[in-house]
C-alpha cells in the first residue's frame, strides 16, 4: 500500500488519529499553482530540485517501525538542553538590534530592524493532529503564545506538525493589535485560510516579498530545501516546502540572514550561497536523524549541517531541530555532543556554529556598534 510511505514521520500511536484526521480532510490531487515550466512542480503538487545523494531508503516508514520495537534506543537527557529565563522586558522592547531567541525546536523570535520574526512557531504540548496523544514536549517552552510580544511577521517552513502548530498559529493571528503576517508556501494559504486565518502571504521558491517597517523593514525571499510536506496519508508534497532569507540594512550596511527550514542534504545549499554570497547569519537544523538509512533523505546530521553551514558562506550559524521532541531514534540532547564533534572533524572554530539556550535572548548585532561588532 504506496500511502503506508506518506505517513508523518511521527511515533505509532498517533497514526490512526492522522489517518482518521485525514479522512476528514480529504484528498488532496491537485495542484492550484501547477506550472511546467518550473521543475519542482508536478501535476499533483511538489519535489525535491536534486535527487538524494544518499539515494532513496531501502525500506520505508514500517520497516523502521519494526526496527524500533527491536532496538535499545539511547534515552533522552532533556536536563542537558541549556535554559535561560526569557526577559521579557527585554523582548516587548523597541529596539533595532538584531537579536535572535530560541523558542525550541525550529521556534525562533528573530528581532530585525525592529520588527520581530518567527519561525515555525509551535507553542503547543504535543506535535501532531490531536491533543491526546502524539509526539510530547520534554522541554517546556520559555513563555506561553500569551506572553510574547507582538508579532510582526510569521516564517512558515512547510506543514508537518512539528512546523506548522494550529494552535499556536491561531493564537497568533488572534493576537491584540491584529494578525501577524504570515509568510507561507505554496498551497499552505489554503490550509490557513480553512482555519480562518487571512493574513497570508504564499511565496514559490525564489520569490520576494518586503514587509515594511519604521526602521527600513526586512526583503523575504522563500528558498529550496530537500524535504518534503504531509498532514495526513493521502497529502504527501501537496504543499511546497523550503526555507527564507532575510535581508536588510543595519547601521547603512547589508545584513543577511537564513534559516534552512527542514531538510536533507543537497545541492540546493551551493545554489543557495552562489546566489546570495554568504549570509551574517544562520539557522541550520541539526537533530533529529537516525535512523540514517532512513532519515538521511529528509533530515541532516551534525556533519551535514556543518556542510550546509560551509555551503551558504555562513559568518556563524545557531542549530536548531533539537531540545524538544523526540520524534527520531536519536535522543533530543544528541547536538550537545554532536555539533562541537562535527565541527573539530570539519577543522572549524567551535564559535562559527552553536547551539542555543532555550529561552535566552541572544545579541547579535547592536544597531549602533555594527562596524565594530563586524570586526
């Protein structure tokens, strides 16, 4: 049965909660946005711009299944993914530095040009279509969808549930002030407006859009990944997928960032870095791939992810996709010890790619101080 394969990458239990989840949403064949003259679009909806350099897995979601229920898998540690207590002073106020707070697994507040910018917000306990069951949190996250500070612009990398939360995205759109504008993938606005939220943007891949802002606003651009989109068995790359650069000007000077979103390792990050000529900084997932003769197709390791880091021309990059869910074999915590390993085997500076603690503000760049903070 083809659609066994189509299933979120997800814990069995919850499987026929999406089937069913499925069923109600029924299936979607077609693709609104078809073009042929772009490569990355079929009839019925997405692919991948390269083929797998690892090629296609030899077995599929039931296979690993089985292997799991034979396995010893490493325990997670959660205890050892580092936590600040969020200032939230500090992130309700104006400000034009660029700052950058991980909200846990690819969740990120991004302050730019004094607009704030999230990625992937998933507030929410579990990662999947139901509250009751499902891949659960072992990190709580830093605040509550309450306690933010007005958001400007949402970054949606692709609608699998660990990316794209309902509830969390909802509250967002209901929040004071009006909804956040909503930058999403093809055939994703469709989804969003079934859930009653309007403010949407969709962006193929290459397209651009600029949000204004008091202090000069912040130029989208939507990007390739190597990954793939579902919310139930029968929707398998119906929605485009991918990942954002942000650009600006700080201080009279360019100032570029990029977040990969979900993926596996391709030619599309050389692509990526010709194109732009580096970026200040990056997002670069970093968790959440064993079993490799599984997930290598789909998801990064800490050796890819240096390469991706080297591939765009990246000053420093932050790993996310970690800390949170454990919805591969690897354990939540595995970065701790994989990236600072991955880096000395790339013969790379510790500095040039870190992880995050959860709940902290980082600085990046003072808007006053960027010349000096450059050097």
């Amino acid at each position: 049965m083809p659609w066994l394969k189509q299933i979120p990458v997800h814990r069995p239990r919850w499987l026929l909660a999406a089937a069913i989840a499925g069923a109600l949403a029924g299936c979607a064949s077609s693709n609104p946005a078809y073009d042929p003259n772009k490569p990355h679009h079929v009839p019925d909806g997405f692919r991948n711009l390269y083929a797998s350099p690892h090629g296609e897995p030899d077995g599929g979601f039931w296979a690993w299944q089985w292997q799991r229920l034979r396995s010893d898998l490493p325990a997670d540690r959660p205890e050892r993914v580092p936590r600040a207590s969020v200032d939230l002073d500090r992130l309700r106020r104006p400000t034009g530095d660029l700052t950058f707070t991980w909200l846990g697994h690819s969740s990120a507040l991004w302050q730019v040009n004094g607009l704030r910018v999230m990625t992937d917000p998933h507030l929410s306990e579990r990662a999947s279509p139901v509250s009751f069951a499902g891949p659960k949190r072992l990190n709580a996250p830093p605040l509550t969808v309450d306690q933010l500070p007005p958001i400007d612009v949402v970054l949606i990398s692709h609608n699998h549930y660990d990316h794209l939360d309902l509830s969390t995205v909802q509250r967002l759109a209901a929040q004071p002030g009006g909804s956040p504008l909503f930058i999403v993938p093809l055939g994703v606005g469709r989804w969003m407006a079934a859930q009653g939220i309007g403010r949407v943007k969709e962006l193929d891949w290459w397209d651009r859009v600029t949000v204004p802002g008091a202090q000069g606003g912040v130029s989208v651009t939507f990007v390739p990944s190597h990954h793939w989109s579902s919310r139930t068995p029968w929707d398998r790359s119906a929605t485009l997928w991918g990942g954002f650069v942000m650009q600006a000007s700080m201080d009279a000077a360019p100032l570029s960032l990029y977040y990969a979103g979900d993926t596996g390792y391709a030619p599309d990050f050389a692509d990526i870095g010709r194109r732009f000529g580096g970026f200040d900084f990056s997002m670069i997932p970093v968790g959440c791939y064993e079993p490799r003769w599984f997930m290598r197709g789909q998801h990064v390791n800490e050796d890819e992810a240096v390469r991706i880091h080297q591939d765009v021309r990246s000053r420093q990059s932050i790993g996310v996709h970690w800390g949170v869910f454990r919805l591969c074999d690897d354990p939540i915590d595995a970065p701790v010890d994989g990236l600072p390993a991955a880096l000395a085997r790339a013969q790379l500076p510790q500095d040039a790619f870190v992880l995050p603690v959860l709940g902290e503000t980082r600085l990046l760049r003072a808007a006053a101080n960027r010349a000096a903070s450059a050097d």
